[in-house]
C-alpha cells in the first residue's frame, strides 16, 4: 500500500510505476492510477525519469510546487470521487464536468478546495470539514 511509505519509497514507487508504464510492462491497479496522473502532466516526465526526484525539497519559498503532493491530490481526489466521499462529491463533480467540460481542469479547480480544506485541518489540529469543503465545491 502506498500510504504506509516513507516519503523517499513513495516517491519511488512513482518512478517505478512510470518506468514500468513506458517499458509497456504489467501494472498492478495503483500504478495504472499513477501512470494516467503522469501522463497528464508532461511537465513532470522529465523528473520522474531521474533517481534525483526522490530526495529533492519542493518549497513554496521558491516559488515551487510539489510534483508528488500534487500528483498524490489528483489520486486522493480520485478515490474520494470513486467512493462519493464525502457524500455529495461525485454530484459535484458531474456537476462541474458539465459545466467546463475538461475533466483534468475540473479536478485541479476541485483540488484547490482539498487543499484548501487539508491546509485549514492542520492548521486547527482537526480533521478536515467536509461542510466547508462541499460548500467550497459548490462554488466550482
């Protein structure tokens, strides 16, 4: 399972899934999942063909984002989605996809709400609420 990595054997584990994606090798269902995230983001193939990629620091005092947290939303996004978690999420997203129609653009404007909701959770010390992250979809 992914989530009960260290950070540097997560981010292996999407070096791996990626290298075995264009070697046109077998993947078992989570690195399919993080296959078709990558593909969507070129910006990040280069990266993921480096061993580099595991110990390097993202900071946004750089002006940064972090491939990997980014990569790792659109899955928690994914799943959350496939299991209507919080209740009311898939709607949502239907919702927004037939508004703009961009599958990919709707999860980053969905994303901006988890992290928004991730971001708020750690700063009170509580788990995330899932009222103010619905109420903060709506507005998608």
């Amino acid at each position: 399972m992914l989530f009960n990595r260290d950070r540097s054997e997560m981010r292996r584990f999407y070096l791996t899934a990626w290298r075995k994606y264009r070697a046109n090798q077998p993947l078992e269902p989570l690195e399919a999942a993080i296959a078709e995230v990558v593909v969507q983001h070129p910006e990040y193939h280069p990266l993921l063909n480096s061993e580099a990629a595991v110990e390097r620091e993202w900071g946004p005092e750089q002006g940064e984002s972090n491939p990997f947290l980014h990569m790792g939303m659109h899955l928690g996004l994914r799943e959350q989605l496939a299991t209507d978690r919080p209740p009311g999420i898939a709607g949502l997203h239907r919702a927004a996809l037939l508004r703009y129609g961009d599958p990919h653009a709707v999860e980053h404007r969905m994303m901006e709400c988890l992290a928004e909701a991730l971001w708020t959770a750690q700063q009170r010390g509580t788990a995330p609420d899932e009222r103010a992250y619905l109420a903060c979809l709506e507005q998608i």
